[in-house]
C-alpha cells in the first residue's frame, strides 16, 4: 500500500487515553472500563470524526496544547492493530456481559500492556502481527 500522511500523536493519545480508562477501571474494580474502551476503539474504527479521545485531542491541537506529528507511512498495520485491540476488548464485553469478570479483565489488561509497550517502546505488536501475516501471504 502506498503510504499516506498518518498522524503518530493522534495514535499516541488514543493509546494513553486506552490506557489510563482501563488501569482506572482496574483499580477501581469497574469493568465497564472494558465496556467504554471496547466502544471508543471502536468508534476509532469506524468513525473516528465523533471518537471521545479524538474530538478531545483535536481540540488539544487547535488549543496549541498538542502537536501533530504527521509522518508518511502506511496506516494499515496501525489500524489492524486497532481492529486486534479492539477484537480483544469485545471478548472482555462479552465476557463482562455473561459475568467472567476474570476473562474480561484479561482481555482489557492485555489490550493495557500492548499500548503501553507501544507508547513507551514504539514496538507495535500489531503492527508486527499484521507484517508477519503479509509475508506469510507472500
């Protein structure tokens, strides 16, 4: 794919913002934070114009707050890794809605640790994922 203009921050804050509702959640003891960062991904997805974190984050830019950081690169491993992320987080709905809290929770602190090794690090397990399958497709 041809690459395109992709805003890394964008990506950053929706990461941050993933992280900090669900270790929230954690703490609190609340898995509907499984429930709300399965929605926001979600919206991310497939309608990112009306996604909480980024109405707030384009209104952080306009602010002069935050800062783009635009670079040209192709944005499909980024978003199948927030379609993986975002996989994950409707099995913790699921299992949040048929009361195996456990299994939810797994599923949100799995999603936890990824973004927070891809803020902290700038390794994407989906983005790995997403070109370990490309080759084996060839």
């Amino acid at each position: 794919m041809t690459p395109a203009t992709f805003d890394r921050s964008a990506q950053r804050f929706t990461q941050i913002t993933l992280i900090t509702l669900l270790a929230v959640g954690f703490i609190a003891g609340s898995s509907l934070s499984v429930v709300i960062a399965a929605g926001m991904l979600g919206l991310t997805l497939i309608a990112p114009s009306y996604a909480p974190q980024l109405i707030a984050y384009r209104a952080l830019v306009r602010a002069n707050v935050l800062h783009t950081e635009r670079v040209n690169e192709d944005p499909a491993p980024h978003r199948f890794a927030q379609q993986v992320g975002f996989g994950v987080l409707v099995i913790g709905v699921v299992a949040t809605s048929l009361g195996a809290l456990t299994v939810a929770w797994v599923a949100g602190l799995l999603v936890l640790t990824l973004a927070l090794i891809n803020v902290t690090t700038g390794f994407c397990a989906g983005c790995f994922m997403y070109a370990q399958l490309a080759r084996l497709r060839g």
